[in-house]
C-alpha cells in the first residue's frame, strides 16, 4: 500500500507521539508498504 504522510503524521511517528493512533503506526511500521510525504512538510 502506498501512503501519504501529512506533517503532522509524519513527525508524530518519528518522535513515537501517542497522538498517532495505533492503526496508523502500524500502517507506517509495515514493510510492505511505502510511505512518503510531501517536501512541503519540510519546509
């Protein structure tokens, strides 16, 4: 599955925020599936 990270997902997955729900941890944590997020997240 290919997944679209917005910015607030994707920092509350690197910092482990229990704000991120425990569906969308595993969803990222998958290898079978590819995330990515916008290079406007960094800017």
């Amino acid at each position: 599955m290919l997944l679209l990270l917005d910015t607030h997902a994707f920092l509350w997955w690197v910092e482990g925020a229990p704000t991120l729900s425990s569906g969308a941890r595993r969803a990222i944590g998958t290898p079978a599936n590819e995330c990515l997020f916008s290079v406007a997240s960094c800017w």
